[in-house]
C-alpha cells in the first residue's frame, strides 16, 4: 500500500502532461492540413531526382 503513495502522483502527473502536450499540439495547429501533407507525398520534384543527369 505504501508504493500507491507513489504510484498515484507519479500517474497522474503523466496523465497530466499527456493532456497538456495534446491540447498544445491542437493550438499549434499540428493537425490544421492533413489532406496537403497526404497529397505532399505523392508530388514528384525534378531537383530531388537523384537519377537526373541533367542537375
């Protein structure tokens, strides 16, 4: 019974933290343009090509 004197601060304090840095990602706008970072991918760039023997 001793330990849960610990164990109970300890979780709720990481609980805690877990909210906040959840909230703080959602108000830093981390979630804002999900459908661009998806199509992102998919856009080919002709100067990242490491195969062109042009550049």
């Amino acid at each position: 019974m001793n330990v849960l004197v610990l164990l109970i601060p300890v979780s709720l304090t990481l609980g805690g933290l877990g909210l906040w840095a959840c909230i703080w990602t959602l108000r830093a706008g981390q979630y804002d343009d999900l459908e661009g970072d998806a199509a992102r991918i998919l856009i080919d760039d002709p100067e990242d090509d490491p195969c062109d023997p042009a550049t």
